[in-house]
C-alpha cells in the first residue's frame, strides 16, 4: 500500500455531479462531511511493503459504507463506482474512470478482520459525526419482543402430561427394555401411550378428562420411582427424558396424604394448589426450552421471545436433541 490523501474531486465531476444532484445525494454528502475519515494511513498494519500495489484502502472503505447503505451486493456496488456519478464525486474519480474488479471488496474485508481492523472507520466516524452535531448521546431506547414459534406441537395440559409419559417410556424402551418391562404392564400402558396424545383421541366428558389426568400422574410417579429404586441402573436417571418427566410431574400434580392415610396425586390449580410461572413451566417434552406466552389480548403463542429494538433483531437458536424427536421433530429455524 501507498498511503496517499484523498485525491481531490475533478473538476468536470465536481460540474457534473452538482447538476445531476442539485440537493446532493448520500455519496456526496458523505465525501463533504467524511472526507477526513476515509484516509489510507489507518489501514497500514493490514498492507505489506512489498508486492504489487493495492487499491486505495481509504476508498474502498467508503465504497464499503455505500454498499451498506444501499444494500448492494459486491458486484451491484462495483457497477456503482463505475457508473454512479455521485459516486465517482465521493471518490474523487474522472467521469471516465472504470472503477474495478469488484472481487477486491471482499478481499478487503477480509484483510480489515484478519487484523482486528474492523471498527476503525466506524469508531473514527462516529467521532466526526459528533463533533459536527450530525449524532447526539444515545438516550432511552424502548425495547419489544419478536414471537417465534416452536416446532412442536401445541400442547394442552391434560396432553402434556400423558405425552411427557409417553416420551420417557419411548427413551427407555430404547434404553433398556428389558427393564422396562419387568416393572410394567407392557399390554396395559402400551393401549395407553402407543398413539401419540392428543385431544382428538381424548375423551370429551370433563369428568373421564379428570380421571385421565390422574392417572397420567400416577403412572409418571410409578415410572419415576422405579427408575429411582436401587434394582434400576443408576444412568436410567440422566436420560433427559427422565428428567422432563419429573418436572412436569412436580409442574403439575400435587401429592399429599388424605385423612385415611392415603396417598394422593391430584392436578394442581391455579387457585388452590399454584402453577410456576409461565416462563418457568415447561411446554413440550420435546422442546424444554418453549414457552407458552402472550402478547396484548389476541396474540397468545407456544416458543420464544426475542429482544428487538427499532424493528431490528437478532436470534441464536441452540441445536439440541429435543428439536429432533419425535412430536413435531423439525429443526427451528430464525425467519
């Protein structure tokens, strides 16, 4: 690299420009307030001293911010420089100049993070902004949040339970089946937890409903003792099927001990026995990581929430087992 100055705009350009853009254009505007910015010497550290010279660093650091700005491809951009006039005026080139290969942009970039140079012109104009009164000091900004959806299936309560049951005897049927079916009625719970639960299955009496939740509970607990018992192996109990099943349970059921001494599993409600709250409970023994959630009196939704501030956002999904079991098994995938 040759460090040199920004070349002063041609005088046909200067002409040219001013009548193509009698009010300017973003391009001009920023050769006029930016010039400054644009210089080569804070580029040095990511050039060689010998070799064939490169294009000017400070230029194509201003082509860069255009290319953002306009949200250009490489190649879109390249044409641009070429063609554009008010570019040519923000690169100080002749009317004639055929710009160049529009591959050096990337290779450009590239050169900028290799060398940690990635903020220089950011951070320099920024500081040339402030000091022209064109940015003030950031101030109170609102935030919101982004609804996603999961990629499984919408549950209900009554379906939680009996499909987290189903879920755990599906990982240990895999795991060890001949265990499982020494302390099961495989004949019994296979009619009960073959099929997938779901409502069109379920029965549609609010008293049988009840009698089924019920049940659901007590077979978790069943499974969830004899997987504790000391005859069972120990690593049964890490399966993270297992563990789902435990947290719905203690989610969901409340046990206590009645007036005769016996022990009883009843669903909890809200109002009685209380519920965690939402962004604590799960929702899918599928996906532990979706919650149930609602935004104003119309929008009510089972998945994530993401930060977003001024219509923009960014989301990191986790790639984890549970996106790709059974239950609604497709990847998630940030639109």
């Amino acid at each position: 690299m040759r460090p040199r100055p920004a070349p002063r705009v041609p005088d046909q350009t200067v002409v040219v420009a001013r009548a193509a853009f009698p009010k300017g254009s973003p391009a001009m505007s920023a050769r006029d307030e930016l010039a400054d910015v644009f210089g080569d010497e804070q580029f040095a550290a990511a050039f060689g001293m010998r070799g064939a010279p490169a294009e000017s660093p400070g230029a194509l650091a201003l082509v860069t911010v255009l290319q953002y700005v306009e949200n250009l491809t490489d190649r879109q951009a390249g044409l641009m420089v070429a063609r554009a006039i008010d570019w040519k005026y923000a690169l100080g080139l002749e009317l004639t100049d055929p710009g160049f290969d529009p591959s050096v942009l990337s290779k450009f970039r590239a050169r900028l993070v290799e060398h940690g140079l990635e903020r220089v012109v950011f951070d320099k104009m920024l500081g040339v902004l402030a000091a022209k009164g064109l940015v003030g000091a950031g101030g109170k900004q609102r935030t919101d949040s982004t609804h996603v959806a999961s990629a499984v299936r919408d549950l209900n309560r009554l379906e939680l339970a009996g499909e987290s049951v189903r879920a755990c005897l599906e990982a240990l049927a895999a795991a060890a089946p001949d265990w499982l079916a020494s302390v099961i009625d495989v004949s019994e719970w296979s009619t009960r937890y073959g099929a997938r639960v779901d409502s069109w299955r379920l029965p549609s009496s609010a008293t049988k409903r009840e009698r089924l939740a019920g049940l659901y509970g007590s077979d978790a607990l069943v499974l969830l003792r004899a997987i504790h018992a000391a005859p069972a192996p120990d690593w049964l109990r890490e399966l993270p099927a297992v563990q789902v099943l435990a947290t719905v349970l203690i989610q969901n059921y409340y046990i206590h001990t009645d007036a005769r001494g016996r022990e009883v599993i009843i669903r909890r409600e809200p109002d009685k026995q209380g519920l965690p709250p939402a962004h604590h409970r799960v929702s899918s023994p599928y996906d532990t990581d979706a919650r149930w959630a609602a935004k104003g009196e119309d929008l009510f939704w089972c998945g994530y929430k993401c930060a977003t501030r001024r219509g923009y956002f960014r989301m990191e999904v986790k790639d984890h087992p549970f996106l790709r079991c059974r239950g609604g098994g497709v990847k998630l995938e940030a639109a």
